[in-house]
C-alpha cells in the first residue's frame, strides 16, 4: 500500500514515530541525536543522515540532512525486568513515562467480543504452517470460561502486588488457552489431558516459573515450608480458595509452590 502526501501541506500533518522495545540497550546510545536535537529551535532542527560529501548512491532521492519539525513526535514502547535497560536522569528530564493499566481479563473478554464484527486485526499472529497443523483462534482468549478469568485475574493481582513486573500478561493468556485448544484427542474424540488438569500444567510451567528471588521480596508470598506444612504462603492459599477449587484442583502448583517454600525455608531464595 502507498500513500500519497501533498508536500506542500506536508508541516500540517502530526508524524509519530514509534520505536518499539526501545530500551533493549541503553537508550542514550542510539537515541543521543535526538535529545540534543529536539532541545533546538525548529529551523535549527537539523538529523543528518550521511556525510554530504560521501557518494551515496541515493543521494538524488534521500537528502543529507532532514529537518525535524514540532508535528514530529518520537513514542517509545518498553520493558522493565533483567533485560532491559534503566532510563537515565538525563533522558527522564526530557520525557513523560505512561504506565498502562491493566484491563482485567474478563472486561477483556467483552471487549473482544465487541471487536468481532470490525476490522480489527489480533496482534497474536501465527504463519500459514502453524495454522495448518495447530487449532488457533482469533481471540485466544475466548477460551476461557469467565470464572477462569476472574482467577486469573486474581493470580495476577497477587503476584503483581510483590512485583510491577510479574504476573500473567495477555501474551501468557494467550498461550494458555492455544495450550487448551490444541489438547490432543483420542480416537473417539475424547481429550487426552483433562482442562482442569491442562491449566494447572500450563501455570506452573509459564507462571510460577517467573516468581524467584529472595525471602526479603517473595517470602511473603511463597511462604516457607520445613518439608511438611506450608506456613504464611498467599500464594498456596490463593491456590486452594474456593474461587480455585472451581477451575482445578491444582496439584502440580501446589506442589511447586511447596517446592518452593522449602527452598525459602533452607537458603532465604526460592528458583
């Protein structure tokens, strides 16, 4: 597809650009002409892209040097955990950061529904192979039945509360429920692995994989465990509360939450 702009309107019309995982590396290093550019007056506002006195192949198309106007603005997407990298004061002073908030699961859940009927396109997006051996959905999430959701919804509040980073994203939802649609079947149809026993799976090994570190951060919330009971753990209580025994009898997380629990009791950490 190509779009046709009228140059000579061309100061009239807002650009955003937007730099997606932005701060994989240090910001400063890839992002510097930028700051120091944008503190200009707007005549003075001037990227160079190559030496002028290079032979560029393209220069007859693509000049120099570009002027960066005020309908110019730069959005950046980005993470915080261990693989990414700290904004610095430097960068803070001349930008505003927006945290999202979360939308729970089930709201989510409408929202999609409302969504069907447009031209709406999911970002989950998987290759023509995939689709042509695996069950997929447009909405992944509509798998879920809605008190599945609102235990979600809980286990994700709850990590979240210990951690701004952790919980269970949409991406991880996602997943799950592409885990539950593809369960394998027998000859007669029948599924394989249980759906309360499918869930339970799929958390411990995408969700309860993620909470590790110290008893200072996470005691609190795994508990600590001598190798029989489980004492002062929100996590294994949440996992057996009425809500919970509606979705699964989860016997595999309770297991691993106990695991981790002695390990918090031994070393002060938990893996």
């Amino acid at each position: 597809m190509s779009i046709k702009i009228n140059l000579q309107y061309l100061d009239t019309i807002l650009f955003m650009i937007i730099f997606d995982e932005m701060n994989l590396s240090q910001v400063e290093y890839w992002f510097s002409p930028f700051i120091s550019l944008l503190e200009m007056k707007e005549d003075e506002r001037k990227l160079i892209l190559y030496n002028k006195n290079s032979n560029c192949k393209n220069s007859d198309k693509y000049p120099a040097q570009i002027t960066v106007g005020d309908n110019v603005l730069f959005v950046g997407t980005v993470n915080i955990d261990e693989t990414t990298k700290d904004f610095s004061d430097r960068l803070l002073d001349r930008a505003n950061v927006i945290t999202l908030e979360s939308v729970p699961f089930v709201e989510m859940k409408d929202l999609f529904k409302n969504k069907k009927n447009t031209n709406y396109t999911e970002s989950f997006v998987e290759s023509k192979f995939i689709r042509s051996w695996r069950r997929t959905v447009d909405f992944p999430i509509d798998v879920f039945k809605d008190i599945e959701l609102k235990f979600f919804d809980k286990l994700h509040n709850l990590i979240n509360s210990f951690d701004k980073q952790k919980g269970v994203s949409y991406r991880t939802l996602q997943h799950i429920a592409l885990y539950i649609l593809n369960i394998p079947e027998d000859d007669k149809g029948q599924k394989l692995i249980d759906r309360s026993r499918a869930i339970d799976i799929a958390i411990k090994q995408r969700i309860l994989t993620k909470i590790k570190g110290h008893q200072e951060q996470f005691g609190r919330l795994i508990g600590i465990s001598d190798g029989e009971g489980i004492k002062d753990s929100l996590l294994y209580q949440l996992f057996t509360d009425d809500l919970a025994k509606n979705v699964s009898d989860f016997k595999l997380c309770l297991a691993e939450i106990k695991r981790k629990a002695e390990e918090m009791y031994y070393n002060g950490y938990a893996s």
